[in-house]
C-alpha cells in the first residue's frame, strides 16, 4: 500500500506546497534544516507545542465564511494568527500545518484518524518514520514529544500533565492511548496506524464544523510545565499530582486572555459568535445549551 505523504494531501487546500511557512516557523523557533532524526524531531515537537489547541478561531472563521475552503485555517492563516492573536487551532489545522513543517524539515509523515468518545475520526495526529522506527506525534493534544509507535507491547513517556502510554492491540494496526494521572488511567483514544487519504482527511475537516465542539469555548496549553485548559467558562490547571478548577464566568474574556496569551478581541469574538449561533441552535434544535451572557466579558 502506497502512503500518502502530507506534501500529497496539500495539493487539493489552495497551494501544492507551503514550504516557505514551514520555513518562517523553524526560523521563528530558531531552528534550521539538519538531518531528520530523533533529536530533531523532538525540539520540532517541543517547539510547535507553543500553540495553543484552541476552537475560538475555528468558530469565528465558521460565522465568516460559507464556503468549506475559506473556513479551513491553512498553515499561513495559523501562523500569522499565532503571531498576531496568539492563537493555535483545532486538530485538522495543527496536524497539516505541523506536517507541512516535519516535510520541510525532511521527515516521511503521514496522518492518521483517532476514535474518540464523542465518535469515530474525531481527532487526528502524525505518525513519522525516523530510521525505520515510527513515533506518534499529535500536536492536537499538546504532545510535547514524539512517542515511539510499538510494534509489539505499549510504549510509555512522561508528560506535562500526565504520563503517555501507547498500547497496541495484538499484532493488528489498531492502538489504544491512555494517560495515567494520580494512579489513575484513562483511555483517550483509539487510533490506526494506517495513512489517511488526502480526500478523507478533508472530508472530516470540512464536517468538524459541524460538530458539538463547535458550541463551546474551548482552549488548552502548556505553560511552564502545567496544563491550562477551558471550556466555557470553567478553567482547570492540571499538573501530574493536581488539579485545580475555578469557574469564571464574570470577566471570563479577560481571564482566558491572561491565562492563555490570548488578544482579548479573540475572545470576545468567539463568544459573540456563540451567542448568535445558541439562538440559531435552540430555534432548529429545541435544545439547551451553554451561553456566554454578557457578564463574561
């Protein structure tokens, strides 16, 4: 079976390569081209990790354009918002953009689909081939290193908050990631290691739009050890042996700008695009859910 490379899957999303993002990255991160093994690949990992996973441009890109290819925030769009907003992105962005970066850098990556609990090809990572071994990078869950892919067995890594373990089921392709936290283990998903075709990867790109995430304020990052993440208006701080959690619904754009490196106008774009769409929501659906009122600006 043929694998189908990133530099493949660019072709149909506007541009066949976007090499000189690629290159703009490695020189903002102080890194240049050298020969593509581990260690390289790991200060890769260390350094894309810096953006945040995030869904608030993802929803404002969503209230602004109808059109399937417009919405997609391709590895330009990603960059000059992270540099302008601080922003990162969702899965599907984060993973083509940072396999744009490990094809520039000389790496052989393909992605793959994960099944999460809220459904099948939910999520999305890499797998890359360095010396004839393969490691799962995933840039959508803030993967701060590459974890070896086992051929046999489950593979192990300790991370910022959390300890990784990648299982593989039998001989079969199929894999299980877990984490394990203050003695606890929790499988986060299930995952193939087999290519994804450039059409499927944007088909379900392309469908993520649709999806319930997209009715929620969602944001997560790695800052000095620790993991930050939000979802409306509760905020968690997640270290290996704690967790702290406060609600914040007054003054909620101001806080997640502050904890998260955020332009406030990001913010409060998102949760304005969220109010309109609860209407649109509640009027076709019947259904309730989470509003940011105007006490969280």
């Amino acid at each position: 079976m043929q694998r189908t490379l990133l530099s493949d899957y660019a072709r149909p999303m506007e541009k066949i390569s976007y090499d000189d993002v690629a290159r703009d990255f490695m020189r903002i991160v102080g890194l240049g081209r050298s020969s593509p093994d581990i260690r390289i690949l790991s200060k890769l990992c260390r350094a894309f990790v810096k953006l945040p996973y995030e869904n608030l441009t993802k929803i404002v890109r969503a209230h602004e354009f109808d059109s399937p290819e417009k919405r997609m925030r391709l590895p330009d769009i990603v960059l000059a918002e992270h540099l302008e907003f601080g922003a990162g992105g969702t899965c599907f962005s984060l993973t083509f953009f940072f396999g744009q970066v490990l094809r520039f850098a000389g790496f052989e990556a393909y992605p793959v689909f994960c099944d999460r609990s809220y459904g099948p090809a939910t999520h999305c990572a890499l797998v890359v081939k360095v010396k004839g071994a393969n490691y799962l990078v995933d840039p959508g869950y803030l993967m701060e290193a590459p974890l070896p892919v086992p051929e046999v067995g489950e593979s192990a890594m300790s991370g910022a908050a959390s300890s990784l373990r990648l299982l593989r089921l039998g001989k079969s392709s199929h894999l299980l990631l877990f984490t394990d936290r203050m003695g606890t283990s929790r499988l986060r998903y299930r995952m193939r290691d087999v290519p994804v075709s450039a059409c499927d990867f944007r088909r379900r790109w392309v469908d993520s739009f649709e999806w319930a995430m997209m009715r929620h304020l969602c944001v997560s990052r790695i800052i000095d050890g620790k993991q930050v993440y939000m979802r409306d208006c509760t905020i968690r701080r997640i270290e290996t042996d704690r967790s702290r959690q406060e609600s914040q619904r007054r003054g909620l754009a101001s806080k997640a700008a502050n904890s998260f490196g955020l332009e406030i106008g990001l913010v409060n774009a998102a949760r304005d695009c969220l109010v309109r769409s609860s209407e649109k929501y509640r009027r076709e659906k019947g259904g309730r859910i989470w509003t940011p009122d105007q006490q969280s600006r």
